[in-house]
C-alpha cells in the first residue's frame, strides 16, 4: 500500500457512525498502519461500543484518496447553569455520559497516520464548517496541550475544566542498565529497601501475573475489593464506585485478553497479597492504570512502591519501552519518572453572547468564594 505524502491537504468529513462491523473493519485497518495510544486502540474503543453503545459520529479523514485518520464523537445536549440553558455537545471519542465516560480516556484525539497536528486541525476545521453536525460546545477529554492551540487557530474560545495534569512517565531508554531502583533519590531508595525488608519478614516478595481470562478477572474483583477498602477510608467511593467502570473493564479483559493486552499483576510477600496491579501492556509500553493495595498501620509499608518497583523490574527484563503512570500527581508517580506530558480537559466553544454570560457569572462566583471562604478555583455549579 501506498502511503499518502504528508504535504498533500488532509480533508475530514463527519458522518453518522456506521454499523459495529464496518467501524472496527475501519479501525483495525487504520491502526495497524498507525501508532496510536492504547485509549484509541480497538481494544479500548471497541469495548466502550460494545458496553455503552455506538457513538452518533465518526470524523473519517483522508489524504491522497486514503484514510489517514479516524475520531469519533458522542452528541449529547448538555446542561449548564440553569435548566433552561442547554447546549448541544460534541465529545471526543466519549459518550458524554459521566457515568460511562468515568472510565477516563486519556492521550485522547485523532487516531492518525503522521502528523497528529495536521490530522488534528483538518477535524477542527471540518467541524467549525456548515456541513459539520450542529453543535454548540466541544469537550475533549485527555487531549495534548496542542489543542489549545489548534482551537484557537480555527476561532475557537477554550475553556479548561480542571487544571492541566501531568502524566509522569518513565522511558527506561534513558536509564542506566541495572536495577530501577538505582535511578530513585537516595531518600526514596532507603524507603524502599525498608518497605521491602519489612515484607520480606513474611517471606519472599514475589511478583505474579495472570495467565488466562479467568484468573485476570478473579484478580481484577480481589484488587476491587482492595480498591474500595482504601477510597472507603477516605469516605470516597474509588474507581468501582461506579458500577459501570468494573463492566467495561471485565468486558475489556474478555475481549482482548488473548491479545496480550491488559496485564494483572499480583505482589505477594510468601503467601500474603501485598497488592494487584491492573496495567496495559500496548506498542512496547506498559500503562499503569488502576491498583488495589493492601495498606497497614505502619510508616514503613508501602505497597504501591514495592508493587510498582516489581512491575518496572518485569517491564525493563521484557525489553518494553518504559512505564506510562497516567494523569496525576502523585509522589509516587514523580519518584520513577524520568519525563511528564501534558494532558487537558476542556471545553472548546465559538463565541457567543450566552458563553460570554455565563462566563461573567463564573467569574462572580469566583470572586464571592474567594471573599467567603479564602479559597480559589470552587467549581461553579452545573459544571
């Protein structure tokens, strides 16, 4: 097959989603050609097809007679404010359902050969033209910080939800060979040696990993079970608090298992769980994206660094690229990692009297929780 030159323009066309048959016929055609994140692999999109329901729309995008790019949109009319404002709403490669969308894509955009920028603004400019789906506002969820600036370059105002968010990774390509417990500060090594030492009076720490879909999903309840323990204790509800989030992922599993893609890791100390790892293992990467861990009264257990370190010990004796830790700040997260992207949740919007309105009123609420209570950044309500 011929690949497309890169200087030639990049048209996108939106349509209404076609059956699941030709979507992921589509998909798996374009993906083995490109080198997208796992949160646009099939095995991601096409569990949320096959758990919430088709999307209403798929952004084709061809260059030179080729497809060279594919996104999708859910089309919802989202509430904002007040009952009686309503805006219909786009969102990327989501249903626009929060219940749904908790499962939380991230490294989101176009699914593209070359150039994500180029395939990223020929959308932009697809959907800003009269022939795209009427809508009002934009919401992308998990995207690079490129975004913004695309946005901005095809008229269009941005708003972010939340604070942009690290996403600390850890490229073993720029660690010394040896152990990865090398490369921490002396601090964080002495803490791990002593988390170590102090499991290792119940026996040998050992890292496991499930070998069927069976065992994968046995662990994946018992790493729940950890999960909600912990969030209960801080009078949250966890990940699982959602009962939709563990359907997508069991269904996840059944589905792509086989295909060596999500990786359960059990870390024991002789025959006692420390903790599972529920991770992804795609284009040489591992993505570590929930964990459930058996926590104790005593300053010297830290099962996430000893589960996380035996994980990272497996990986780099694999040859995989490195460890993605995914969005958020965490201390153990910045204690492995050798680099951060970058990750956005916002809004994007053309300008309007009814935004600029709503906007205003932010603003005054803001400064009236700042007067009140001394604090910044409160959500305003119907966010």
């Amino acid at each position: 097959m011929t690949i497309p030159d890169d200087q030639s323009p990049c048209v996108a066309s939106i349509v209404r989603c076609p059956p699941l048959s030709q979507l992921e016929s589509e998909w798996r055609e374009l993906e083995a050609r490109a080198d997208p994140p796992l949160f646009l692999s099939w095995a991601w999109i096409g569990t949320q097809a096959a758990e919430f329901g088709l999307p209403d729309y798929l952004a084709r995008l061809v260059r030179a007679g080729q497809v060279v790019g594919l996104a999708l949109f859910g089309y919802r009319r989202g509430r904002r404010v007040a009952d009686w404002l309503r805006r219909p709403s786009l969102y990327l490669n989501e249903t626009g359902d929060p219940r749904l969308d908790s499962v939380m894509t991230e490294y989101n955009g176009v699914m593209a050969l070359g150039d994500c920028g180029q395939a990223t603004s020929a959308l932009l400019k697809a959907l800003v033209s009269p022939e795209s789906p009427s809508w009002r506002e934009l919401h992308l969820s998990g995207v690079p910080d490129y975004w913004v600036d695309r946005c901005r370059e095809h008229g269009l105002e941005v708003r972010l939800l939340r604070s942009p968010q690290p996403a600390p990774f850890a490229d073993f390509g720029d660690w010394e060979p040896g152990d990865p417990l090398r490369m921490l500060s002396r601090n964080r090594r002495q803490q791990i040696r002593r988390s170590l030492r102090w499991f290792e009076r119940r026996g040998p720490v050992t890292l496991s990993r499930a070998t069927d879909t069976n065992e994968a999903i046995e662990w994946l309840e018992a790493l729940e079970a950890l999960h909600g323990t912990s969030w209960q204790a801080r009078n949250k509800p966890g990940a699982f608090g959602n009962s939709r989030f563990g359907c997508f992922h069991r269904t996840l599993i059944q589905r792509s298992f086989g295909d060596g893609i999500p990786d359960l890791l059990c870390a024991r100390a002789g025959s006692e769980v420390i903790g599972y790892l529920y991770n992804f293992l795609w284009r040489g990467w591992a993505y570590s994206y929930q964990s459930g861990l058996r926590f104790e009264d005593d300053a010297d257990c830290r099962p996430g660094l000893v589960a996380h370190l035996l994980a990272m010990r497996r990986y780099q004796d694999e040859g995989r690229k490195g460890y993605r830790f995914l969005a958020g700040e965490s201390r153990y997260k910045t204690s492995f990692a050798t680099g951060n992207d970058v990750l956005l949740w916002m809004v994007a919007h053309r300008s309007d009297m009814s935004h600029r309105l709503e906007g205003y009123a932010r603003e005054v609420y803001q400064v009236i929780c700042r007067t009140v209570t001394g604090m910044r950044a409160l959500p305003c309500p119907g966010r």
